[in-house]
C-alpha cells in the first residue's frame, strides 16, 4: 500500500469518528442503553484497530510506541463515545478500546497483504457507521 495515502485514511477517520460523535450526541435521547454500549464497543475497538494498523504500517520500526499511541486512541474514543450514555457503557468502550488497541499493532505488524486488510477493515467500519446510523433512526 502506498505510504501516501495512509495519512489521508487516518485523517478520513478521525473526519467520521468527529462527525458521528456529533451525530450521536444530538441523538443520545433516542439511544437505548444496550445500543449505546454497542457503539461505544465499536467505535473504541475500530479506532484503536484502524489506528493501529495503519500507523504501524507507516512506521514499521516503532512498535512500542504505536502500541500506545493505538491504546490511548481506543481508550480515549470508547470513553467519550460510553459516556454519552452511562458509565457502564463508559466502561465497556474503555476497556473494549484497550484491549483492541493492544492487539493491532500485533496484527498490523503480522499481515502478509496489507493494502487489502487495511481496505478491508475500513470498509467494517463505513459498514458498521451505516448500520449504526440505521439503528439510531429506528430506535
């Protein structure tokens, strides 16, 4: 995968995770608890994924810091994402963002073809935003 476009998928998902945080913020009275933990669990995990995939692609030979730069991104976006809700859910994206966001790096660091994986996994996550959105509205 060319090294050029790597940044402008980063900066693509942090655009989304922006704008569905606003989304979801002026939908939260809409959104169930079981929901709202299903979203904070899926945006800490895919932010913490996504960012760790594609930063350790870019910079192969900083793994440890990647780890955590990957780690405190899922843990800081399932906690803002959980506490639109309650602090259960505040918890399960937190710990769900960590624990994700330990694992990619290794993932990253282990793919055999990573121009497909890193498509493949944005396109969960577009998928995921969709269903999401889909579920919001009929809640």
């Amino acid at each position: 995968m060319e090294a050029l476009i790597l940044p402008y998928l980063l900066f693509i998902d942090v655009l989304l995770y922006s704008v569905f945080f606003v989304y979801a913020f002026r939908k939260k009275k809409l959104i169930g608890i079981q929901l709202g933990m299903n979203i904070s669990q899926v945006m800490g995990g895919t932010a913490a994924l996504l960012s760790g995939i594609v930063l350790v692609l870019e910079f192969p030979f900083h793994f440890t810091l990647i780890t955590v730069v990957s780690t405190i991104t899922g843990i800081l976006t399932g906690a803002l994402f959980g506490l639109l809700f309650d602090y259960q859910t505040f918890l399960a994206g937190l710990t769900n963002g960590m624990i994700a966001g330990l694992m990619a790096p290794m993932i990253g660091s282990a793919l055999d073809m990573p121009g497909q994986v890193v498509w493949l996994v944005h396109g969960i996550f577009f998928s995921c935003l969709v269903l999401i959105m889909i579920f919001i509205q009929r809640s």
